[in-house]
C-alpha cells in the first residue's frame, strides 16, 4: 500500500510542479525540490529506505549498457541536431561565453539527476517490487507526457528512452546510470545544436 500511496503523492507533485521556473536557475531549483527532496522525504516517512529507490552506486553492468547506448544514440543525436525544431529549442538556455554554456550544463546535470532520481528512482523502484512491467508504464506515461510542448519527435523517443532506461536500471539496481547516460547526451546534443546553429 506504501508503494500506491508514494506513487500518489509523486504524480501530484508533478501536477503541481510542472511548468515552474523562468530559467535554468529556477528550473534547477524546482526540480530538486519537487522531484528528489519532497517525494524523498515523503518515501522516507512512508518507510522506504534511499537505497531501496535506486539511490546507490548500483552493479558495474549498468554503466557498461549506458556507455554503449550513449554511443548507439550518438548518430541519433547528430541527425536531429541538424533538425529546426531541435536547433530551436535547444540549448533551453541563453548563454554569453563558453564558460557560461558549462555552468548552465551542470545546471542541465541537477535537472536530470532530478528527473532520474524521480521517475527511474522513487516512482520505478517503489512499485518495482510488486510488479516490474506496470512499474514501468507507471514511470513512463508521466515521464512521457512532461516531453509535450518539446520538439514532436522527441515524445515517441523519449517514451522508448524511458522504458529503456527503466531496465537498465532495474538490471543495476540503481538509477545513476541514466543520469549519466541522459546528462552526457543532453550535454553532447546541447553541443552539437550550438556549433551547428
């Protein structure tokens, strides 16, 4: 009951979240706040232990499937970098010099450790144990639907990405190896729309 009752509260959250922040800054700090301090602490009070939602260093193979899907993904990445819609969007931040871009990247990397720790973390490995495959949907339909108002490709991709991601990280027992792999390809792909704008 713990699991439908964290599950709950989370969706809320993302209700409640979404669309918050005029800026990288402000984007950062809401989604700290609503996706990992707030659902961790109400799993925390629900009796869940941090390691038991994915927030440990996980098994060594995880991070050899995210190498090899970041490296699988690179073609993916370079093609739609060459898109409009793509190069319109994104960088989703302004930016004055090079040393600005790496700030405002690792910014970019407190989003996705945010998004990872919730949805391939607290709302995957909360119901995980009960049933993997509704887990999965459960994780992925929200993760899905906050990619709308984002380029038209991106949402079938990131609904594959995200069903993906959640068995990579089953297998690892950790969410850290998505963070890495959606970090480093958001950085990379964030690279590859500014030098070919």
């Amino acid at each position: 009951m713990r699991h439908i009752v964290l599950y709950s509260i989370s969706v809320f959250l993302i209700l409640f979240s979404h669309n918050l922040g005029r800026n990288v800054y402000e984007w950062a700090f809401y989604d700290a706040l609503f996706y990992v301090l707030i659902p961790l602490t109400a799993a925390y009070l629900l009796g869940f232990k941090p390691n038991e939602l994915g927030f440990k260093i996980g098994k060594k193979d995880g991070y050899i499937w995210a190498l090899a899907l970041f490296l699988l993904s690179l073609p993916i990445s370079v093609y739609a970098s060459q898109l409009g819609s793509f190069k319109a969007y994104y960088p989703i931040f302004a930016y004055s010099s090079w040393e600005d871009f790496l700030l405002k990247e690792l910014l970019i990397g407190v989003i996705m450790f945010a998004h990872e720790a919730f949805y391939r973390g607290i709302l995957l490995f909360s119901l995980a144990r009960k049933n993997e495959l509704a887990a999965i949907l459960a994780q992925n339909i929200p993760y899905t639907l906050v990619h709308i108002g984002k380029p038209p490709l991106e949402i079938p991709y990131s609904f594959i990405a995200g069903i993906v991601f959640a068995k990579m990280d089953l297998k690892s027992e950790s969410f850290l190896p998505s963070f890495l792999l959606h970090w480093i390809g958001a950085v990379v792909f964030d690279i590859l729309c500014t030098i070919g704008a």
